[in-house]
C-alpha cells in the first residue's frame, strides 16, 4: 500500500482540530441565553416554557435577587446574565470558577475553586452561598447559574469535623474509581452540605430559577456539579452499594470513612420513594436527534423548597455534536453521531468505536464518526500527565497502527480545554503514531499503564492545546477517514 505523506496526514490532523474548536466556538453562551430567555422591562420570558415553571417572572415581585453561578462556565454565565438584565440595581451574589475573570462586578464576590481536587476557596464559596442563602425569604428570587466542574471547585463537606485534605483524598479516590459520573455524584451529594439539593434547601422559601450548562449525560442532569438545586432521589442505602461495588471504604480517609459508616448518616433531600432519575431518560436514537432539550419534570411530592424551582438547559453536549455534524458535513465527509459509549471504560469505547468506524467507511470512505460524552479510566496507580481523553486516543493509536497507508485519524477532547492533570484538551493521532513515538523514545504500551499519554503527545506535537474555553459540554469524540 502506497503510504501516505506526512503532508497528507497534518492536513488530516488540522482537519479534525478545526471540527471540534470550530463546534466548540458555535456554543456561545451569550446567544444560547438569547434562544432561551429573554429579559423585557421588569419580565423573564422563558422562550420555550417546558413545565418546569412558569413562562414569564415578574422580577418586580421580589425585593432581592441574589445569584450563585458556579463552574467552569460560571464567569461567562454571570456576565451574560447581568449584561441581559441591564446591570440591574441590588444584584448581588457569588461567582465561583476555576478562573479568576479579569473584569469583576464589585457587587460579586469570586472565588476560584478547584479543579479536578477541591481547594480552600472551594470551601470558602460554598460557605459564603449559603451564609447568603440565610438571609433569603418568600420575597427572594434566586438565580443559580450551574456548569460542569462545580463538584470539586464548590464543595464542603456535611461533617464540619473533615478536614480540607481528607476532602480532596475522597475526590481524588472517585476520580480514579473507574465508576460512571452518576454513581461518583451520587457519593458526592451525600457527602457534602452543598449538593444534592442541599444548596437549594439553604433558601427554603425563595423562588429560584436554576439556568444551567451541564457536562453530564441529559438523562441526568440531577448529576451536573452532584445538583446543589435538585432534589436527590440516591439513597443512604445507594451510596453503602456503591462502596462496597468498587471496594472504597477501606481507601477512605479515616474521618470520610466515619462520615460514611455512621448509621444516623444523614439522607440527601428528595423524594426516595420515587425511582427515576429527577431529569427523565430521553431514549434519543442517531437517526432522530432532538431538536430542543426540555428540563420538564413534576415536583409533586418533593419538598417545598424545590416546589418555586424552574429549570432551564441553556447548552448541552446535543449543541456540540449538532455544530460538529455540520461542520464535518460542510467539509464533505458523511457525518454520523454515536453515543452508544457514554461513560463506558476508556478501552471498552475505543474498541467498539474503531470497529463501527472500519465498518462505515467501507461504504463511506470519506467519514467522519462523531461521539459525545465522556469515557472512564480506572487508576491503580500513582498516574503519571495526562488524562482520559489522551488516554482513549493513545489505545487507539495502538489498533490504527493496523492500517498503514489508509488516510485516518483520531481525536478526542474535552470541552473544557483541560484533559486530567494536564493543560491540553486531549489529543490525535493516526496509524504512524506508534512508529513515530518510537523514535522518540515511548512505548505506548507502557505509557498506557502508566496512564502517562501527555508526554509522548506533546514531544510528537499531536496534544490538543486550547487553553481554558470557559465552557464544559463533555468530551468530543472525532474519527475521520478519507479516500487514499
């Protein structure tokens, strides 16, 4: 087979980098606010209305408005908001972000979390919201401004006797469990005084509207940064499974494992006799993907704090992979979208990606196969630089070395700009990376153990580098294949 020239293989690289930073830029915060609210006179029109609350606020019905925007997209969604609602007199709240903005609001207080470990100004914002949430009453209206990578930039735990270390040991634990997103918040909500519906049991009589930009499967949007604002319907009982499932306890910081083991261990807020998940499953297929998303949901038989809550997704991952589609679309490649691997293993996805890639483009050999959401990697080791996306497209690395000369590449990277403990967003490669890493010195096979992909990517020149995108709409997936 004639091989393909490095030209050939760079313009292929470049292609699949402008697929995801140009969806990525299509997922403006500023018109996903104007698609979905609008701000005239003293009224908040919801554009489309879900059931989730009334259609139209009248926000002269409160003497105070307070707002707590929080996550990775929590600095953009405050200075949309305000801009929206014309710098309105006696705003006043929280901001915190893994990023210090350079233009504050002096009626703000901001506070930088952190990310993927909690840090003292976790602690601090999240004492600061609800030391302000005391302070609300019937005559309140709250915004709750949500984005991903709140749960660890926000957090304090419920036991005031856990210390900030054991706190970031627990996270650091369930980020490399190896357990889906769902079941990890699960833990979470239960462990901390701000979660799982607890930040909204701070302000019981307030009105609040939560606008949020999840990171998280829209099945369970309960899980975006553990759902300070929804009620939590995990149980005690759910949580002692899931240590037992992934053998925790014992790894546990002695005061966590306490915390977890006490029999008058506190339930979260929500509803336990209602089963489903508070965001209903939406069974989306490839071939009908929806147009809009809805936050519809009853809130018969929930608290009565949560009984005034509206809920409103601005952007979501849909919006990614819909601007993604399009753009591959355009470039001429037949564009199809799976999701099928949504918080599968890092290697399980890989797998099953690659083999309906090679099957498509038998009949579509200029391809682009697009998937969203996020992979798990289970960690049983100190890691070395790098991150699950890296970590998906080094194993691929290893099977495309299996098609020399065929014009293909894989890229996977998270929306957020960061990639585990790294600052690039993920990574592509191509069927000579393996060749070409050689040369360099790495063995992907070792790397992979040593869950050590920045290195090599970056020394090949193949690291995805976008620098903080103030978004968090998941991980974008692209395997692209052209005719030779």
């Amino acid at each position: 087979m004639t091989p393909v020239s490095d030209a050939a293989l760079e313009s292929l690289h470049n292609t699949a980098i402008a697929i995801f930073t140009g969806a990525l830029e299509a997922c403006s915060i500023s018109s996903a606010f104007d698609r979905r609210i609008r701000f005239e006179d003293h009224r908040l029109h919801r554009l489309l209305p879900d059931g989730s609350g009334p259609a139209t606020i009248d926000l002269n019905c409160y003497k105070r408005i307070f707002v707590i925007a929080l996550g990775k997209a929590a600095s953009p969604m405050l200075d949309t908001l305000l801009e929206r609602m014309n710098r309105r007199k006696g705003l006043r709240g929280i901001c915190c972000s893994n990023q210090l903005p350079k233009h504050r609001n002096w009626r703000f207080r901001y506070f930088e979390g952190g990310h993927p470990l909690p840090n003292e100004e976790s602690f601090a914002a999240a004492r600061a919201a609800l030391a302000m949430l005391k302070r609300t009453r019937k005559d309140t209206l709250i915004f709750f401004l949500i984005s991903g990578g709140g749960s660890a930039m926000f957090d304090l735990p419920l036991d005031p006797h856990i210390t900030l270390d054991d706190t970031i040991a627990f996270h650091e634990l369930l980020v490399g469990s190896g357990a889906p997103i769902s079941e990890v918040n699960t833990l979470r909500k239960h462990f901390s005084a701000v979660k799982g519906g607890r930040l909204a049991m701070a302000a019981p009589e307030a009105a609040k509207v939560s606008l949020l930009v999840p990171d998280v499967p829209l099945r369970s949007l309960d899980a975006l940064s553990s759902g300070p604002t929804s009620p939590d319907h995990s149980t005690v009982a759910d949580v002692r499974a899931l240590l037992a499932k992934y053998a925790l306890a014992p790894k546990l910081p002695p005061s966590v494992r306490a915390f977890f083991e006490r029999e008058d261990m506190p339930e979260s807020p929500g509803n336990k006799v209602w089963h489903p998940p508070f965001f209903p499953r939406m069974p989306w297929t490839e071939a009908t993907p929806p147009r809009r998303v809805t936050s519809a949901v009853s809130m018969s038989g929930e608290d009565e704090a949560f009984r005034d809550s509206v809920f409103e997704i601005l952007l979501s991952s849909h919006d990614l992979v819909e601007n993604a589609r399009a753009l591959a679309e355009k470039a001429g490649y037949h564009a199809v979208v799976d999701n099928s691997c949504d918080d599968w293993d890092y290697a399980d996805a890989a797998r099953y990606l690659l083999e309906r890639f090679h099957a498509l483009r038998a009949t579509h050999p200029r391809l682009c196969l697009i998937s969203v959401g996020e992979v798990t990697v289970t960690i049983d080791r100190t890691p070395g630089a790098g991150g699950r996306n890296q970590q998906f497209v080094m194993a691929c690395a290893l099977e495309l070395e299996g098609h020399p000369g065929d014009r293909l590449t894989v890229l996977s990277a998270g929306s957020d700009g960061i990639d585990g403990n790294t600052q690039s967003a993920g990574a592509v490669a191509d069927p000579t990376t393996v060749t070409r890493a050689h040369t360099f010195g790495f063995h992907l096979k070792s790397s992979l153990a040593a869950f050590d992909a920045c290195p090599m990517f970056t020394a090949l020149g193949d690291s995805v580098v976008t620098g903080p995108t103030g978004h968090n709409l998941r991980d974008l997936r692209l395997l692209i294949a052209e005719d030779a």
